[in-house]
C-alpha cells in the first residue's frame, strides 16, 4: 500500500471508529532506523529496522490505542477483531496477534 493511499484508508478507519462511539489515539505512524533498532533489541518488534524494515519507517503503518470511560487504555468496544477486519476491508494487511494495537 502507497503512503497515500495508506493515510486515506487509515483516516477512514479512524472517522468509522469515533463514528462508533470509540475513542481511538493514534501512536507510532512513522519511525527512524534508530528508533525501530531500539524497540527491536528491546523486544518490541521483530523487524530490525535495517535488514528487516518496519513499514512503520514507510509510515505506512499505525499504532491505535483506546481510551475508556476512565480515561485508561483499554480494548477497542467492538473488539480489535472487528476493526481489523475492517482494515482488511479498506486494504490492510490482517491483525498481528502479538501487536493488536498495530494497523499496517
């Protein structure tokens, strides 16, 4: 997926969320070499960010979080599996079982 095309899709998926009543906070759209390294050796990712590069460092990927009623993260109301198969719909990759919160 383009940045464009990226950015228009993830905009959708933000727009129905709020629209159902989520409150989604975006995190990590984009990411240095160095950056991706240190989550990597810190056990973070598996992608290294030079030999394996995070489409995060493409800023073609997005880290969602969700809010509740007490302002803590929490799940998603209709689940991380709703979402992400609504970004499949929109042209995103499948939910990563281990990174949720990770929409590419």
């Amino acid at each position: 997926m383009t940045r464009i095309r990226f950015t228009q899709a993830i905009v959708q998926l933000l727009i129905e969320m709020i629209d159902a009543q989520e409150s989604p906070i975006i995190d990590w759209v984009k990411r240095s070499a160095m950056e991706q390294t240190h989550l990597y050796k810190a056990g973070r990712s598996k992608c290294d960010g030079i030999i394996k590069r995070s489409a995060h460092q493409r800023a073609c990927a997005m880290d969602i979080y969700f809010i509740n009623d007490k302002n803590e993260v929490a799940p998603p109301i209709k689940g991380f599996e709703y979402w992400h198969k609504r970004w499949a719909e929109l042209g995103g990759k499948p939910m990563i079982e281990w990174d949720k919160n990770h929409f590419e």
